[in-house]
C-alpha cells in the first residue's frame, strides 16, 4: 500500500466547510469562555479552581496558552499544511486560549469565528506560497505519513508490554507482524495496519478484563467486602461535577452535531496518522484509527470531566469515527448530537465503572503512553525523512540540529512539536540559502 500523497496538498475549502469552520469555532471558543469544556486535557484539572473562583480568568488563560501553543504551531499547522486536512490542535486548542482570554460572553465567539476565518481563507495562500517556493518544504513534510502509520500500528504493543511483562508483549507484537504481512498481500488496497490494531487493542482489553474479572472473584472467595464512606468528598464533587455539564446538555448537543458534521465532511482528521489516511481518502481504516484510539482516552477524560466539571471539547471523541463513515452531514449533525448527550448522561455510571475495574484504568493510561512513544518516534523519523528530501545531508543537519537544539534547552517546545517546526524553519533555513546562491534544491 502507497502511503505518499500527492504533491501540492489543497486546503481549498467549499462555502459550506468555511461556513461550519467558522461556526465551530465560535461555539468551541464560546464553550470555553463558559469553562464549560476544553480540549487540552492538561488544562481541564486547572478549570476547577477556576470554577470555584480560585483563580483568574488571566492566570488559566496563562495556562492553557503554556500548553497549547507548541502543538498549534509545531504540530497543529505543520500537519494541516503538510496534509490538506485539519485537525484539533489547529482549530480547537486556540479556541480554548481565545475563549478563555475573552473577558466578555458575547466576545468569545467573535474571538473563535475570527480564528476560524484565518483557518479557513489564510491556510490556503501559505500552501499555495511554500508550494511555489524553490524548496518546497510542505510536500517534502508528506514524507512524514509512512512512519507515522506503520509505526502508530504498535501503539497495542507497547502498552501491553508495559502492564503484562515481555511474553505478552512477544506474543503481540509476533501476532501483529502476521497481521500487517497478511493484510498487505491479501488486501493491498487495505491500510496494512488495521487489522494489527484491532488485534492488539482487542487483545489489551481482554487482557485487563480478565485481570480484573479473577481479582474480584478472589476477594469474593477470601470474603473481601469493599467498604465505601458514607461522606466521601471526591463522590460529593463528582455528583456536583456532572450534575453541572447536564445542566448544559442542550448546548452540549449542539457541539456534538458540530464536530460530527466537521469530520463527515473529510476535511478535518482526529489525529496525525488519522490526517494522512484522510487526506488519502481511505475514510474507513481513517475511522477504525480513532475508534481505537477511544480506548486510551475515556478513562482520562471522563474521570477529569468529573473531577473538574468541564468536559472534552470532542468528548470522548466517538464523534470523530462515526462522522468519518456517515453518508451526509445531516444525519451526522443528529447522530453526533444524540453521541454527546448519551456520553454527558453516562459520566456518573463511567466513572463507577472505572472505580470497579482497575486494570483497565490502568491500560488506558499505557494505551495513551504507548500512542506518545509510537508517533513521537514516528514524527521524529518522519521529520527527518523529510529534511532529506528537501536538503539531503545539509538538511538532516539543520532540522536535526534544531530538534537537538530544543532539546538541550530544556524544551521550549514539547518534543512532539519539535520536530515539525524543525522542518518548517529548516526550509525556510534552505531557500534563503538558495537565493543566497549557497545552496541548489535536490531534484524530485
């Protein structure tokens, strides 16, 4: 299976997808504004105190810019430009900073339509400049889809190494191998590694579950009775927590639809391997990618929902998959509305569930590890594929120098954002080097 897009990737959008753009991120930025719902999990835990006046609108707004900006301008635009298709550190996590910074209800959504505006009518002219640049930077970028999709297949892998021991992990990675060779000559059309993944997350579930299953049935022969308080406070702030996003859940509803309609569109993917397959228009392996991604995602975010009183911004993203496979926007817009108030309405009994099964809180958090190992390899790889294309040895040195440089200092920019901001200035680095006569652009 080919994994190379086309050169000259468009992010030329009909009306219908500006329109949508820009009113999604009115509402997302308006949402924020409310502390209602973010979609940074690191800066969830910080809404409470916020919430409860704690803290200032200006020191979490200090905050979620702190966390987001990297991956907005060293993840989010680097892969949209790359690709052709956006995703949610580019449109949502400035909406969490514009509408957080807002300091009036009816600003935010005008602060959210603007960005959306830039998204959709500046995106295009960048493209269309660095694609005319006698260093083209962006299509050298795309050199970045195959690591990222063959190497996020072991995301499984890892985390059920990392919680069941090295002959579990053996015995996934060897099943996996099988997998990835059988799909590329049985299905070559296929995206190799879907069915590796099904396996392997399939496999790590079975796995806690089990775990869990025999703990219980233990502590039930030993006559272990598991004791609950009768004032427990984290129960108190919990009930107190979902009992606030219900009040909301009309609103709720009505970004659900958002969403679902962005990603039934096909210009918008849920994560980097998620964009190529997207931009590639393999929709359904595209949806089988994010659905298993799911599985690292909703403990976290539903125990910081909980414990915040603010939800994810794509929830729990299910909306992501289900919008990628719908047939038409308006059935998106009611199935990602109906998705998002059965979540809202579920977080109480999630959040028991979880209580009740702790292996399986457990592989969400190395499912979630392993998927930062995998694709923080794979981008660094990528990255570096790409200076190669674009500058050979001059270019592995610059972009390679620039990641090592981040690095030495301590990080300025989170180390998934490096290395695509390392390619974007080292092309820039090239092309002022050619009109300086220093330096000739590779051919092809």
């Amino acid at each position: 299976m080919s994994t190379t897009l086309a050169a000259g990737t468009s992010l030329d959008f009909t009306l219908a997808q500006q329109l949508t753009v820009i009113a999604l991120c009115a509402l997302t930025a308006y949402i924020s504004h409310m502390a209602l719902a973010v979609f940074n999990d690191g800066v969830r835990p910080f809404l409470l105190d916020f919430i409860q006046g704690r803290t200032t609108r200006s020191a979490t707004t200090a905050v979620s810019f702190g966390l987001s900006a990297g991956f907005i301008f060293g993840l989010g635009a680097p892969m949209a430009l790359s690709t052709g298709v956006l995703n949610p550190w580019l449109v949502f996590l400035p909406t969490d900073i514009l509408g957080m910074l807002s300091p009036k209800k009816w600003l935010a959504p005008i602060l959210g339509a603007a960005w959306g505006a830039v998204v959709v009518f500046g995106l295009n002219g960048a493209n269309n400049v660095a694609h005319d640049l006698p260093v083209d930077f962006l299509t050298a970028m795309q050199q970045m889809s195959t690591p990222i999709l063959f190497l996020f297949t072991l995301f499984p892998v890892l985390a059920i190494t990392k919680q069941f021991g090295r002959r579990w992990g053996g015995v996934a990675g060897g099943l996996e191998l099988v997998l990835v060779v059988m799909t590329m000559k049985l299905w070559p059309n296929m995206f190799a590694g879907a069915l590796a993944m099904a396996a392997g997350v399939l496999m790590l579930i079975g796995l806690a579950v089990s775990k869990d299953v025999r703990h219980r049935r233990a502590d039930r022969t030993a006559g272990v009775v598991e004791e609950v308080p009768q004032d427990d406070p984290m129960a108190s702030l919990f009930s107190a927590s979902a009992a606030r996003l219900r009040r909301y859940l009309p609103l709720f509803m009505v970004l659900g639809a958002g969403v679902c309609v962005l990603a039934q569109m096909h210009i918008f993917g849920g994560g980097e391997a998620t964009s190529f397959l997207i931009a590639k228009g393999q929709y359904s392996e595209a949806a089988q990618v994010d659905f298993y991604r799911v599985f690292g995602f909703i403990p976290l975010i539903a125990t910081t929902a909980l414990a915040s009183g603010a939800y994810g911004i794509a929830g729990f993203t299910l909306v992501y998959p289900i919008g990628y496979l719908m047939p038409n926007p308006f059935l998106a817009a009611v199935v990602g509305a109906v998705v998002f108030a059965v979540e809202v309405l579920a977080l109480s009994w999630i959040g028991r569930i979880l209580g009740k099964l702790p292996s399986v809180r457990d592989s969400s958090e190395h499912l979630r590890s392993a998927i930062g190992d995998t694709l923080q390899l794979a981008i660094l790889f990528g990255s570096l594929m790409a200076a190669n294309a674009m500058g050979g040895g001059l270019g592995i040195l610059v972009v390679g120098g620039l990641y090592l440089l981040n690095e030495a200092m301590g990080r300025p920019v989170v180390r998934m954002a490096a290395a695509p901001a390392a390619v974007i200035v080292g092309g820039i680095v090239l092309n002022i080097l050619y009109w300086l006569d220093l330096f000739t652009p590779l051919k092809g």
